[in-house]
C-alpha cells in the first residue's frame, strides 16, 4: 500500500509539474494572423510551447477539459485531437502518434496546459516556418484555396471588393455538429445549438428575411468552411448582413451560468449586434446574464465580412441552465430573444 502511494504521488507530481518560468521572445500567427495570448509563448528545452486552450480556441478550435484523465479533447476542421498531460501519445481521430523521446510531452506552466508548437502543426497538418525579419513562427495551412479569406498586409480581412450587405439576408451558424463540443448528461451542445439556429431560422423566414444555415443536420463543418459561407455574396450581390454563431457554453465550475456573447471590438455593428442579442435574450428568456465580451480572437467572429457575434446560450454544465436549455419553452424564449436582436441590429444598420 505504501509503495502504491509512492508510486500515485510520484505520478501526480509528474502530471502537474511546472517547468522553469522561461518564455519566448517569439510571436506566432496563423494563415497571415497574429495569435495572442495572456501571456508570452514558454520555452522548454528551447522548445517553443503553446497553450492548447487558447491556440485553439483562437483558429475556431473547441477545446474540452477532461479533469479525471487529464486530457484536453479538441474539435477542429473535422478532427477530434486528444492531448494527455505527461502523456507521450498524441491521438487524431483515435490514430496515436508517438512523441520523440527528445521532445516534450504535454505540460503545465504557470496553470496552462501547453504542447511543442510543431507537434500541433503536424497533428492538424499545417506547415511550420520562422519569419527571422519579425520574431514570428509561421503556421499556415497548405491546402488554403483562393476562394478562402485573404488577409491584407495589415492582418485584417480584405474588404476592398465586397463591403455592401445584403440586409435581407443573415447567415445563422450552428456551432460544431458530429457529436463534438460540450457534453453533459447525455446531452450534447451541438444538438442545442441547432435545434436553437432552426428555431431561429423559422422565425427569420416568417419576418420576411433569406436565412443561411452553416449546417442544417448532424454534421460537422469546420471554421473556414462557415466562414466562407458567410462571405458568400447573396446572389451575386452583397454580403449577407450579420454573421451570428450559436453555442452552448460548459466549465469546471457547475455554478457558472448564464448567456455570454463575444463580439469584435473593432466592429462598430458587430459591437451593436452582441448588445442587442444580449438584451434580447435576457429580456425574452429566464436566463441570467454573464455580459458580452471581447471576441476577437476567435475565428468566426474575426474572418467574416459582416457583423458577427458567437452567442453562448447558457451552461450544459449548470443543471438549471441545462434543464432551460433542453426544454422547448427555453430553446423557443432564446432563439425568439435572438431573432429579436438581430432584426434590431439589421434595421440600425439600414438606417444609417
């Protein structure tokens, strides 16, 4: 029994432990994109590490926090990544691939999981580079088409070729799909999130308006690809007006609760469209409210040309939220709050 304590205390110890406090002097983007984080990127053994959350979570990833088996489950452009702290196997849609032995496996530093910068590019397949003129490690995905986003010099959309909207049109994204995303007593954010989008769908159409669905059933779509639904012109015209993502939002903490929204910053009507959808579902829903928020680093939001906004309904991991979120008076008072914000928004815009 000693010897089997010994033995749980040594590997506990080795899970969480925290490597020396050395960080990068190094930046990272993305397809053109600057990355940022909290803090700056750590170093070990002259390994440049990456937060998986945030990495993630910043190129459209969902990033899942298995606590009893200390694993990060990650949903991303259609592969399902599992990364084990401490753990020398890295797992793509259930395939291992073994770390070197002269590489670091899946780490803590100061309270993040981190892993080697290269060690994600290969899993998700992009090609790695090192720009010496700025500091900046390249990641970028080789199969990127012309019919994809293109950033300007400055790293923002380029918006010089179609900038008008299509103000009867609106692109509803519901998010992940395939059985990805939170999951909590058997249910499953990516079947909230579309029976919310097609309840949203129903009440856009009766008001008049041509919705776009990202995905219409149980599939999943990766970022790009909702993305470039979104910057399709409408019949040969403008954008569709607004851009807006539905999930359901899930954390450690099961007292967590609430309806969040992230928006751009830099977008004056994407800023207008998150406080409207906020207002309305809080005014249409039994929900609490959590506020909006900064989401700018988050894919969606940050590549399409019209206003968007990722809405998180409420908590599959708070059983109140979850009890509103699974029932048909909840999912009708959300998605009635967040047609009612989007109609605002759009006849704000037309009257400008």
């Amino acid at each position: 029994m000693k010897n089997k304590r010994i033995l749980a205390a040594v590997t506990a110890a080795a899970l969480t432990l925290s490597a020396p406090a050395a960080f990068a002097d190094v930046n990272l983007s993305v397809n053109g994109w600057p990355i940022y984080f909290e803090q700056p990127l750590a170093l070990y053994n002259e390994r440049t590490m990456v937060p998986i959350r945030e990495f993630f979570e910043a190129i459209g990833g969902t990033v899942i926090w298995l606590t009893e088996t200390n694993q990060a489950r990650v949903f991303f452009d259609g592969k399902e990544l599992l990364f084990t702290l401490g753990g020398r196997n890295l797992y793509v849609n259930g395939q291992p691939h073994v770390i070197p032995d002269d590489e670091p496996a899946p780490m803590l530093i100061d309270g993040k999981t981190v892993v080697h910068i290269r060690q994600v590019a290969e899993l998700i397949g992009y090609e790695v580079g090192w720009d010496a003129a700025t500091g900046t490690v390249t990641m970028n995905d080789p199969h990127m088409g012309e019919d994809m986003v293109h950033l300007d010099t400055a790293g923002t959309v380029d918006t010089t070729n179609t900038m008008a909207f299509d103000y009867g049109s609106v692109v509803i994204d519901p998010g992940n799909g395939g059985g990805t995303g939170a999951n909590y007593a058997g249910v499953t954010e990516d079947e909230i999130s579309l029976a919310i989008s097609l309840r949203i769908r129903d009440n856009l159409a009766a008001a008049g308006y041509n919705v776009i669905l990202t995905r219409d059933a149980d599939y999943q779509v990766s970022s790009q690809g909702r993305v470039d639904t979104a910057n399709r012109p409408v019949n040969g015209g403008g954008v569709p007006a607004v851009f807006v993502s539905i999930h359901c939002n899930s954390f450690d903490d099961t007292s967590a609760n609430g309806t969040q929204v992230y928006y751009d910053p830099d977008s004056m009507y994407g800023t207008v469209l998150a406080q409207n959808i906020y207002n309305e579902i809080l005014a249409h829903s039994a929900l609490q409210g959590a506020q909006v928020h900064d989401g700018s680093t988050l894919y969606v939001v940050r590549m399409t040309r019209q206003p968007a906004v990722r809405v998180e309904t409420a908590y599959l991991s708070n059983d109140s939220d979850r009890a509103y979120l699974v029932s048909a008076e909840g999912q009708s008072a959300i998605a009635e709050g967040i047609t009612a914000g989007i109609i605002r928004t759009i006849n704000q815009m037309m009257a400008e």
